[in-house]
C-alpha cells in the first residue's frame, strides 16, 4: 500500500461539505477518497441509488418516531414512502 503523507485543504463552505458527504456516503467512501477519485479523474459510482436511500432514510426516521407518533400518522408516512418506490 502507498504511504499517503500530505494534505491537501480546501475550505468549502458549511453546505458544500454536507452535499460532499452526502455523495461520497452514495458511493461507500470515505470524503477522502471520493475527493481522491474525483481529483484524479477516476470513475465514482454509486453504490445506492439517491431514490433507494431517500427511502432508507426515511424508513430509518419513522422507526425513530413510531412510539411518539398516532396510528393515523404512521399508516400516512408509510403511504408516503409506498408512493416514492413506485
């Protein structure tokens, strides 16, 4: 394995490093090596689909909430989720 010994920084605003985070937890990388690949134009593919966690998030979400929440309102959200796999 090649020793990797120098940072490089790159100041990014608050937004940017949240969409940057977001892409590289698509393709299973840590944000070092996404920005790895990009930089050294390799290909980045994802290994979710955006729709596919879109749903895992919020499946996550509502189990989360399933204590808090009425009947009426968890039937609603996993109408919710039913219509965007569709």
């Amino acid at each position: 394995m090649r020793s990797k010994t120098l940072g490089i920084n790159v100041r990014v605003t608050p937004e940017e490093k949240e969409k940057l985070l977001k892409n590289a937890g698509y393709c299973a990388l840590s944000l070092s090596e996404y920005l790895r690949r990009l930089g050294l134009g390799k290909d980045v593919e994802a290994t979710v689909r955006e729709k596919e966690y879109r749903v895992f998030r919020k499946l996550k979400q509502l189990k989360a909430d399933c204590e808090q929440l009425e009947t009426s309102k968890i039937a609603r959200r996993i109408d919710e989720i039913i219509q965007e796999l569709r």
